[in-house]
C-alpha cells in the first residue's frame, strides 16, 4: 500500500486522529493536499492507532514516518 492510499482512507473513515512528525501535528487531508506525488508514492505501513511507517526496497518496516494521535 502506497502513503497515498493510507491517507484516503483515514480521511474517508471520517476518524479523528492527527498525524505527527518531528515537526508538527497535521490532519491527513492537509496532508493528501501537500505532500508531493513522489512523496504520496511511498510505500507504507499503517498500524492503526500506533503509527505509518515506511516500507523498504526488501519488504520489512523502516522509519516511521507519522505516529498516531488521538484528536482531542
């Protein structure tokens, strides 16, 4: 599953969770809406409720690229 296709179905399952990174908490429609294509293309991992973590060029889980937050 590509990044693309994890944060769509975030946003359609209408949840409310903020992704974080080392910089700041987003919505994963502002997400979806500015990130690059190549960026979107990535191949991830969605643990729910835990994190999104890249998937490497052999298949295994690499860094995490968001973690997981409840929106209070």
């Amino acid at each position: 599953m590509i990044l693309k296709e994890i944060l769509q179905k975030i946003v359609e399952s209408g949840n409310f969770i903020l992704l974080s990174d080392s910089e700041k908490d987003w919505k994963a429609s502002d997400l979806l809406n500015g990130l690059s294509e190549r960026t979107l293309k990535t191949c991830a991992h969605h643990q729910q409720g835990m994190y999104i973590a890249e998937i490497n060029d052999a298949g295994y889980l690499g860094r995490v690229i968001y973690r997981v937050k409840q929106k209070v």
